[in-house]
C-alpha cells in the first residue's frame, strides 16, 4: 500500500522530491495507516463480533417456479439459514434431510426459514425439484447455476452454510457437515432469540 | 500562483486518499481464500512421479467490495507450481480476476471480469471452477437492464481468459460479443397470476470474431450462434426447452467443415411432495463453439454443452467412468425419478424409506451423407436432424437407490450402477478399447453414536465385464472407506481402493489414504497422505485428468 500512494504522491508533488516533501510524505503515510487503523477499530467496535457487520450480497435468484428473489432482500422475517448444496454432494443432503426431520419444531420455536441454495449446473439444475419434492422438503429453494452467489457469498466448496440475523447481518457459518452439526447451528439460531 | 495550485491539488489528493478509509468502514467487504500444498514421492508402480520441486502449491483469495450501488472485486491467484492434474502452463502470482461496477433496480454495468450464462449456457456460458483450474471469464463489459418487472436485458463484449502465465491472464484470441433477453410474463402482467400456468421466455444472440489466418481456407470471421428458449409451468408438471443454432464455424474441433451446427435441450417434469419424476433430452451436432478456433480440451469455450447424466459421489463410480459431452455431436435422453415412502406404511418405516432410479443413454447422432461429396469444396459434409439419433452407442448408465433409516442411531444406503462407456469416441483409459461395461455396488452405513460422535462406512466393488474373454480397462476393483467425525470440528477417515482384478498381476496393489480435518466455522483445514490412483476429477460434467501420486495434501480453505 505505502509503495502506491509515495508513487501517487511524487506525480502528484513533484518528480524530483526534495526533503521537506519527503519528510510530508512519510508523515502523511504514517497517519494514513494510524487512521485506518482506527476506523478498523471502530468498525470492530460497533459489532464486537467481526462477522457482524457483515451483509448478505445482493444477487438475483429464481426459485423452482421462476420467480426472481434479490437475495439481500429475501423478505423473510425472522433468522434465516442459508444453506449451499448440490445434487452431487452427499454431505450436504444429509445436512438438509436432517433438519428437514426438525424443521416444523426450529420454525414453531424461533420462526427461522431456510433458504437451501442450489449450486447445480445445468447439467444437473433439472434434478433439483425431483430431489427436494421427492423428498418433501419445505424449504425455499433457490438455484445459483453459474455460481453467482456462490462466489459473492465466499463459498470454498459446499455445505456450507450461513445464519443470518433479522437485521441481514451474517452472524455464524460453518464449511462442513458431520451428524450433530445441526444441533450446533439450532443453538446459534436460539441465541438471536425468539421469533 | 503555482504554489497555490500546490496546496489545491495537495488539499483535493489528500482528501482523495483518505476517502476509501471512509468508505470502506461503512461498505461490506467479503471474499474467501483455498490453499492447497502437495509433497509428493516418486511410486513407480502406480506411476506416480515426484517432481523435481518435490513440493507444489496452488492459492487464491478473492475479494469483494459492495457499497451502497457501486462493487468491485479481484482474485489473486499463485501457481508455484501448480499441484498437479491442474492446467500445466498455470504459473506465477498475480491478479486472475478483476472488475468494477455499478448497479442499481433498472442498471447494472460491469467493467472488468466477469461471468455469465445465457439461458441454459447452450449459446453462452462464462464460469469459473477452481477445482478444475477452469475458467473461461470474459474481459470487458457488461450492461444488464430492467426495464421493467420481469423483464430483463444483458448485453457482453469482451475476450475471455485463456491461460494464467507469469502471474498474467492471457485472453484467447477472438472477440465475444452477446445479447440476452429474457421475460418472465407471470411477474410482468399481475393478472396471470390468479391463473395455475407460468410462463418464460428468452432469447439470446452471440456472435465471435477472429481474424482468418489460413492460408488455404476462406474462414468465416464473425461467427453467430443464436435461439431461444421457453420454460413452462402449469400445476404440478414443468417444461422447459432451448434451442440454438449457429452459422458456419470451422475449427481444429471439427476438422474445418463448414457444416451448421445445433443445441437443443427439453426438460419435461412431473413433482409433487414425495415424488419427483423428470424425463430429459438432448440434441447436439457441431456445436463446438470456441473464441479460438484453433483451440482444444476445455480452452476459451464461449458456450457450455451439459452431459445429460447424473452426477455420481461415490468414489469408483464418479472418478473411473465419467462421461463428458462430445461437443461434435450426440444425442443423450434421461430420466430420473425419486419417492418417499410415508412414515407409518409398509415400506415407509418409522422414519420413511426414500427410493432413486436414474437411466441416461447417449448415442452418435445419424450423419445422413448420401448426396455429400468428401471432396466437394463447400466442405460441408452431411446432414443431421435434430434427435434422430445412430445405433452407435457412447453412454448408458442405469442406476438405483435406496435410502432407509433404521433407527435413531443407523441409516443405510444401498446404491447399484450399471455403466457403459464408449472409450473409442468419450475416451477415459488407455487400457481399453470399445465400450467398457461395468457393476458397481455400493453399501453406505452411518451410525450416530452420539449427539456429536458418528461413525460412516462405505463398501464400494466395481466389476467390469469381460470382453472377447480378455479382461477389460484395469478389471475389478474395491474400496472400503471408514470415516469417524466429531461434530462440529473434526473428521478422520481411512480409505482403501484396491484393484484386485488387474491384467497385470503386478498392478494388483492397494491405494490407502488417510484424511484429517479441522473446521472452525468458515475455516477448514484438511491434511491426508497416502496413494491415489489416476482418475478423472469432474465437475458438472467437466473433467480433468489427475494422474496418480503418493504423498502428502494439505489444504486451508477460509471464508470472510
């Protein structure tokens, strides 16, 4: 960063700089970097917990029957589980198929929606619905098939999921799904507190 | 006066570097990064070698900024070298992806890098896949416009990436310029939607340029692909069809004839809670659409063709006999269906019994040649129809499943494939010739000991059936696989392939691997050593070849 704003500033002041400017430079530098990080300090501040002040990106998705939703605007009230997974991957049904038995009671008790986020290409984007269908799942489904809210939302590899507080911000995430994790993520999806 | 000028330009750059501090710590920054670091030893016997930096490793971060209207990410990426089975010219460190933009309800405008599909991606598709080391972005711009609800407008013009050489992107030669429309009825006019239909239509137009730089042939310089498509719903039954075509296009893919070339995809669906059925077709001839007509293997794609199959996740059938489009022509059909059995019923159990059938087959079109010369200087060859299809075989796959949940603690899944593979036209092995038929039944138990201790397991055997007496490709195989995991921070596993029915009585060995895990919310950390035999690594339908190696993988993925 330093070596960009001295090149900056030389165009800027002078080409051959003399050592009063020199001298401006470094002090100009030194409180460049002091100031930012007091603003990363507030920032941090503000939240407490880094992740906090972090918003779900705006992408536009369809569900299973066409219609678009803004994704940083899904208009659900309450907490909201964003889950990425494909057809293909085998962790990420049976995160999905467990919660899916828990469902009715996460809803009934914290009034939360799961958004499950299909990373399916088109190859396979058409076996979705004969997936969540066929096995009667009750959440909203969206399909990112070019990977669009995948790369905006900084997915590695899939599960992964995501909760998200009722103000928008993305309070927890996990890249993983082993049997029991579900239970961990109902008790982030407790701590924002009731419907 | 010029020191007055000075201190207006000091005043005005100083105000302009210390705007981003500002702006940032209000703005959303977001992004991930993926390590991957490989010691590898030489094994001659599975012929695994070990290059001679012994050590390879292959990073990338991505970051993101959105504030208010405006974004603007980048990706850095680092080959030194690059782990292996990954695009062997990938090199260096530097920026692999970079764009600015602005959007808002009516606009969006991206400069820079970016992806995009048109449609079903038949006439366009720009994607990345970090895992395959591919990626086919394009360079330049990017207009999307809502004009009205529903209804949406794109327009691209750009190159797209060809390689990462010296920490640098090198463009493909050819220019790509596209426009997309797309109206989705029921959300422009209110009043169908008291009424059960929904309707959807596009169209997109692409067009290429590059330079002729034969000495022989009058190639074509701009080269258009363009369709449409519809997607159709009423109640429960869906259906969704495209179709492109596109002009005159010889290519180093399909031997410079200047034959017209077609996609074109249906999807017709039935689902309902509990059931899912869907029937798929395919149709494609000389649809190898490229920036660079010169190009091969997965290189500056412009369009992306689906294999019409499912994808499969256990470990022999999902890396031995992939199938992979053959972009100069096929016809392929699919049908896939899944039903759960109700709790409480016969069949259904305590917690429902869930059942899977999927079948695909692909064929070679018919290349009708009667009335086309080989020596005829129009250079067109034959004529195709769209879906009528050869009896030459490339792909028949036939699948099952059933998942069953015992108790609180067990579950099963019972899997069984059938595949065949024409290794003469999609070539997978070089120890095989014609189609290679193949059994594969897989056993997958998972055992949950406690509310955070599990236990899965998973017994895979691979027949391959015999042709003229002679054992086929590299003959049968078995893998056992035992995997114990700690919600929610850890996992160890032990896997072992085994080809016990090798020709070569020498190559009858074992492949084990053992695999570690740490997650912590969005960081992942996962080391493993041991052998894993060449195979293909895919991706919806894309794959690379990886050849075999011995030693250790580590890999830190992070998300922020």
């Amino acid at each position: 960063m330093p070596n960009s704003f001295t090149f900056a500033l030389g165009i800027v002041f002078d080409k051959a700089p003399t050592k009063t400017i020199l001298f401006m430079k470094q002090l100009f530098i030194l409180s460049l970097i002091f100031l930012s990080f007091q603003v990363n300090l507030l920032a941090q501040n503000e939240g407490g917990n880094p992740l906090e002040n972090k918003k779900v990106p705006a992408v536009n998705l369809k569900d299973l029957k066409g219609k678009t939703y803004n994704t940083a605007n899904l208009g659900l009230k309450g907490p909201v589980v964003i889950s990425f997974w494909a057809t293909w991957c085998a962790p990420c049904k049976k995160e999905l198929n467990a919660i899916h038995e828990l469902y009715e009671e996460w809803q009934a008790e914290t009034g939360v929606t799961l958004v499950a986020v299909s990373i399916d290409d088109e190859k396979t984007k058409s076996q979705v619905p004969v997936y969540v269908n066929g096995k009667a799942w009750e959440y909203l489904v969206l399909s990112d098939p070019n990977g669009d809210f995948k790369r905006a939302m900084g997915v590695n590899n899939v599960p992964h999921t995501f909760l998200i507080d009722k103000d928008g911000n993305i309070v927890y995430s996990h890249n993983n799904y082993a049997p029991g994790d579900e239970e961990k993520l109902y008790k982030e999806i407790k701590k924002l507190g009731g419907k | 006066m010029v020191s007055n000028w000075n201190k207006v330009l000091r005043g005005f750059t100083q105000a302009a570097f210390l705007l981003p501090f500002f702006v940032f710590s209000q703005g959303n920054v977001s992004g991930n990064m993926e390590s991957i670091f490989q010691y590898l030893n030489d094994d001659p016997i599975i012929g695994a070698n070990q290059p001679p930096e012994k050590a390879l490793v292959n990073s990338y971060m991505n970051a993101f900024y959105t504030h208010g209207n405006f974004k603007a990410g980048m990706r850095l990426e680092s080959y030194l070298p690059r782990i292996q089975g990954y695009p062997n010219r990938f090199d260096g460190t530097g920026l692999g992806m970079r764009y600015a933009g602005y959007e808002n309800d009516f606009i969006e405008v991206t400069l820079g890098s970016f992806y995009e599909q048109f449609g079903a991606g038949l006439a366009l598709r720009a994607y990345e896949d970090r895992a395959l080391g591919y990626d086919n972005l394009l360079d330049g711009m990017r207009v999307t416009v809502r004009p009205k609800k529903g209804l949406q407008i794109k327009g691209v013009y750009g190159v797209q990436r060809l390689s990462f050489q010296q920490g640098k992107i090198v463009h493909g030669e050819g220019i790509v310029r596209g426009v997309d429309a797309e109206l989705h009825l029921n959300e422009t006019f209110k009043r169908l939607d008291s009424l059960p239909v929904d309707i959807v239509l596009g169209a997109s137009f692409v067009s290429k340029f590059q330079r002729d730089n034969n000495p022989e042939l009058i190639l074509p310089e701009n080269v258009g692909a363009y369709g449409g498509r519809m997607k159709l719903r009423y109640k429960d039954f869906y259906f969704d069809a495209e179709y492109i075509h596109k002009g005159q296009d010889p290519s180093n893919d399909n031997g410079n004839i200047y034959n017209l070339g077609h996609a074109a995809v249906f999807n017709l669906s039935y689902t309902k809670k509990g059931l899912g059925i869907l029937f798929s077709g395919k149709s494609v001839d000389n649809m190898s659409y490229r920036s660079d007509r010169t190009k091969d293997l997965q290189d500056v794609f412009i369009n992306f063709l689906p294999a019409l199959n499912k994808t499969h996740t256990y470990n022999l059938v999902a890396t031995l006999y992939p199938y992979v489009t053959q972009p100069l022509g096929e016809v392929a059909y699919q049908a896939d269906f899944l039903y759960t059995f109700k709790k409480g019923t016969k069949l259904g159990g305590k917690y429902g019994t869930t059942l899977g059938l999927n079948v695909s087959t692909t064929y070679e079109p018919f290349k009708n040649t009667a009335g086309f010369s080989p020596n005829d200087s129009s250079r067109v060859f034959y004529k195709s129809t769209p879906f009528r299809q050869s009896d030459s075989l490339y792909w028949l796959d036939i699948n099952a499943n059933v998942t069953k949940k015992i108790n609180k603690q067990w579950s099963l899944i019972v899997s069984y494939f059938h595949i065949r593979i024409n290794n003469d036209v999609a070539k997978i092995s070089n120890f095989a010739s014609g189609i290679i038929a193949s059994h594969i039944g897989v056993l997958e138990s998972t055992y949950k000991i406690n509310s955070k201790h599990s236990l899965r397991a998973e017994l895979q055997g691979l027949i391959v059936e015999k042709k003229d007496g002679q054992i086929n490709d590299q003959g049968n195989w078995f893998t056992a696989l035992i995997e114990y995991t700690i919600s929610p921070s850890y996992f160890f596993s032990v896997m072992n392939q085994y080809n016990f029915g090798n020709p070569d009585p020498e190559k009858r060995v074992n492949y084990p691997i053992v695999t570690c895990g740490f997650i912590k919310d969005a960081t992942r950390v996962t080391v493993s050593y041991g052998r894993q035999r060449a195979g293909l690594f895919c991706v919806g339908g894309v794959c690379r070849f990886v050849p075999a190696n011995n030693g250790l993988t580590l890999s830190l993925t992070h998300s922020f």
